[in-house]
C-alpha cells in the first residue's frame, strides 16, 4: 500500500472511510487542517473520516545507488551539486538585492538633498521678500526723520507722518542656525555659572541697610505724569524710563542732564529695555507698536525699526542673552521672536484660547526659556527653540505684573495683586509667598539682582530681601522710602531696577497725586510744581530716586 499523496509506503498508514484511499497520518493531518477536504475525491474530510491501519513494521529496501561505494559517491556528488546550484541563485539573489537597496538610497538621498535646497532657497526668498517689505515704508521714513527731527529728540511725530508697515508679516520662523545659535548661548552661561563667584564689590548687606535717598528728579510731563518702566545701560551709565506722556526720556546719571526724549508712540510707553551696549532702546507702548531706536553718532536716538504685528498693547520687551533677538507680549494673547539687525518677526506665538493676554515676559539668563504673565494670574514658560509651553505655574490673584529669573538659574519670581511668589524650576512649584502690601496694594515690580544675592520688591514701598535657600527664611533688609505722610492720595512704586554695578544702587520710579519731595542725604525740600501754582494744590507727579551707599 502506498501513500495517495506521497506514494510512498507510509510509515503510519491510515484510511478514509469516505473514498477508502490510503495516506501518511502526518501528511493527511496537515492537508485536512489547511484545506478541509480529500486530497483526491475534493470531498469534505475531517479527522474523525480518518482510521488508522494496523500493518507489520515496513523495513525500507535499501536504494540500488546505495549497494556500493561508487552508488553512494554518485548520490553525494549530486547532493553537493544540489547544494551549490542552491547556493549560488541565492547569492545572485542576495546580489541582486543589494544593487536595488543601493539605487534605492542613491534616489532618497538626492531626493533629501533637493527637498534641503528647496526649503533653503525658500526660507531666503521669505527673508528678502520680508525685508523688501518693510524696507519699502522705512525708505520713506528716513525722508521724514530727516525733515523732521520730532522722530528723534522730543517733538512728537503727526500720525500722517508714522514710518512703519501695517500689512501682514511674513514668518519665516526661528531657523537651524538660530536654534544653533541659542544652544551654543546657553552653553557658555551655564558653563560660567558654574564657575562664578560673588564679586567682592558687591555692597554687604550692613551696607543696604545704611541706603539712603540722594537725589529726585522730575523727568516726564506734569501734564500725563507717571513712569510706567524704567531700564538701565550700566556700561554708559543711562537710565531709560517710559511714561504715561506717550514718550520715553534717557537720562545721564553722571550728569544728571536728560539725554533725549524719544517721542512718536500715540499712547503711553510700557516698556522700555537697552541692547547689551546701549546703541539700541526699545520700547512698547499701549498704541500697539514696538519701536526700536538707534544711537547715532552725535548721541541722540533715531527710530530705525516700527514694528506692527501686533494687535493690542504691548505689555512687555525682554532682550535675549545673546543679544542678537528680543521678544514682546501683548495682551492680543501672542508673544514675538524679533531679530535685532533686521526687526524681522521670525515667530508669533498665540497663548491658548480663553487666555486674556499677556501682562510681562522675561528671558532665562541662559535664553532657552522665556517666562510670560498672563491677565488671569497665570505664568506660562516656554521653550524658545520650539516655541512650546511646557509648564504653567497658577496660584496668583490677578494680573501678573512682574516676572523675573534669578542669575542662579533655577529659582523665578513673580508678582501680582496678591504679592510675590518664588517659584523653584528645578521641582516647579511654589516655595515661598510674600504678602507684603496686603490686598489692597498690588506688587507692581519685581527684580533679582545680576547677582542673584538680592530681590526688589514694589509696591506702596520699596523693599529688598537677602536672598537664600528654598528652605531657609528670605529676610527684609531694607525698606524705603516710606512717603506715606507726604503725600496726599495714591502714592505707589511703580517700578524699580537693582544696578548690577559696585555699589548695586536701587533706581525706583515712584508716582502719585500730591506734594513731590526731593531728598539729597539728610535735607529734604518741596518741590514747586511745573505750573508754578500754589503747594497746597494738588498735582501729579512723577520722579525718580536713586539710592547709593551713604559713605559716597
């Protein structure tokens, strides 16, 4: 009996009980499996149609090639030729593969290399398209600067006459090599941070503590008074401030002369921040507009830059570490990536919906980070390579006013309604609250030092902690001034800045409704008002103080 499907004797004969043909059990078993049915009728066959047939053992005849020595040479040479015709279609094969797998990364390869050229000549048409565009207004512009100088030292620009673009901006987005170089920004600071030491000038805190007042001035006008931002260039050692009078004055400490007045926003100035070398001041103003101006060379300011995109006030101007780009935040909910050179708008990021807008914004030392507060207490952080929010800090009541990193990389201030809170970046939460005005006395201002040893708070008064560790006690060295006797309703510190030079001076910017005091050391005089009326009247004013070690 052989097998129907081998045709061999089986060694386990079974039998259907359906057709009655013969076949090995294994391979019935397997055909039955895949196919369900005979494999010689077609007809439907399970394995309970299959009997096994009891036989005597099958002793299997030897082949004839296999009764000598030169039969059973015969078979291994045609196994070997077997295996050698297999093995070679299998490297011709393999061959064959490998020439196709080449062509194939040769094609996405050159593809890779056209889509990279592609996106190359497309990004430099965007820039000079982007360029050509604003560039087109600013010709026109520089005409005006020229025949009126209002641009540049104190006589405020007609509306007519404002240089700038309104159209739509291109975006060509924060391109490889910006990404690059912010890296590469962020890597120095941090390496240097690790290496930095307290400088030896830096004042004591027996030192703040003898602070005292020595000198006012009046800076804005009476008729729109307040300083609504105040910034410092140390290197030149000038002090811009922002006022609610729709311009913005730069003042020379070492002589006490205003500068010049940077006039030409329609609404009050918000915000006003030096470059790193003091050529270049930016401000933001509650007219919508960002405008960037340049030293020239007989040491007044010229508007180089109207920038346009966005759609609310401009609430805040924060320069990066690199000092090449610089970002503003609106209350239309967006926040800018700008270039410096060009005042391009590589980027325009919009906060989540349902947001109000945002209220401050400030850089991380080391730039890759940019923290900004929002009008319904909220403090987003963001990463600036990819421009997304990767935590919010919440816990504030009311606008967030004020925001600022430590020089020590991982602790973050912020101020609001409610006061102060110190965030830690490394858990990201809140370690420590100060409440120092109450509810009824908003934080407008909050400051580390370039030293990270101190924080500045405003508000009805000023007052400078020493700063320490998440878990020891943060305490009050200083407070001053307190000028609640003098005037008469109002009366707020609005914004302050903590020099980062020697003597790590304090510049406040106070405002209010009522008498203005002026003290140098330990003589205190009244101020005239600018009208020349009566004292006894009530006027609005606003000054600055600036506050030295009393051995100078």
């Amino acid at each position: 009996m052989n097998c129907s499907i081998s045709g061999e004797v089986p060694e386990e004969p079974v039998v259907s009980t359906k057709s009655g043909h013969v076949f090995e059990k294994r391979l019935i078993e397997r055909y039955v499996s895949d196919y369900g049915k005979c494999p010689v009728t077609g007809e439907q066959l399970t394995m309970d149609d299959i009997l096994p047939v009891k036989m005597g053992k099958i002793v299997k005849p030897r082949p004839l090639q296999a009764a000598s020595i030169p039969g059973l040479l015969s078979i291994f040479q045609n196994e070997w030729d077997s295996l050698m015709l297999s093995n070679f279609a299998l490297e011709q094969q393999l061959h064959t593969a490998r020439q196709e797998l080449s062509h194939a990364l040769y094609q996405h390869d050159a593809a890779c290399r056209v889509i990279a050229r592609l996106k190359k000549e497309r990004d430099e048409a965007r820039s000079l398209l982007a360029q050509a565009e604003r560039q087109i207004p600013m010709t026109a512009s520089s005409d005006i600067a020229v025949n009126a100088p209002a641009l540049s030292n104190g006589r405020k620009a007609s509306l007519d006459e404002e240089p700038g673009y309104a159209g739509k901006k291109m975006r060509p987005g924060i391109s490889s090599s910006i990404i690059a170089e912010i890296t590469d920004c962020n890597l120095a600071l941090s390496q240097q941070r690790k290496k930095r030491q307290i400088p030896s000038t830096l004042a004591s805190v027996e030192d703040v503590e003898r602070y005292t007042q020595l000198s006012s001035y009046p800076l804005h006008k009476t008729g729109k008074p307040g300083i609504t931002s105040l910034d410092i260039c140390h290197s030149k050692d000038i002090i811009a401030t922002g006022g609610i009078d729709t311009s913005a004055v730069l003042f020379d400490r070492s002589s006490g002369q205003i500068m010049s007045t940077l006039s030409g926003h329609s609404k009050k100035v918000t915000s006003v921040n030096f470059d790193a070398q003091g050529d270049l001041v930016l401000t933001g103003s509650a007219d919508k507009t960002v405008r960037v101006w340049q030293c020239s060379e007989d040491g007044s300011y010229n508007c180089r830059h109207i920038l346009k995109d966005h759609t609310a006030e401009v609430q805040a101007i924060t320069v990066h570490a690199t000092n090449n780009y610089f970002a503003t935040a609106s209350l239309d909910n967006t926040w800018c990536f700008y270039e410096f050179s060009t005042g391009l708008c590589l980027t325009q990021v919009e906060g989540a919906s349902g947001s109000e807008g945002y209220t401050s914004a400030a850089f991380h030392p080391d730039g890759l980070i940019l923290g900004t507060g929002t009008s319904n207490a909220d403090v987003k952080i963001w990463d600036v390579k990819t421009q997304a929010n990767v935590t919010t800090f919440s816990g504030h009541t009311g606008a967030i006013t004020a925001i600022s990193f430590s020089e020590n990389g991982y602790f973050l201030a912020t101020a609001a309604q409610d006061g102060v809170k110190l965030w830690d970046l490394r858990k990201l939460k809140n370690f420590r609250t100060f409440s120092a005005y109450g509810n009824d006395t908003g934080t407008n201002s909050v400051e580390f030092d370039h030293s990270g040893c101190y924080l500045g708070l405003a508000g009805s008064d000023t007052r400078i902690y020493q700063v320490a560790s998440v878990k020891s006690e943060w305490n009050c060295i200083k407070s001053f001034p307190d000028l609640s006797g003098t005037v008469r309703s109002g009366f707020e510190v609005h914004c302050c800045r903590i020099d980062g030079s020697q003597f790590a001076n304090l510049w406040l910017a106070f405002r209010g409704r009522g008498y203005g005091i002026m003290k140098c050391l330990d003589s205190i005089k009244q101020v005239e008002s600018a009208s020349g009326r009566d004292s006894e009247v009530e006027f609005e004013f606003r000054y600055m103080l600036a506050l030295e070690n009393s051995r100078t």
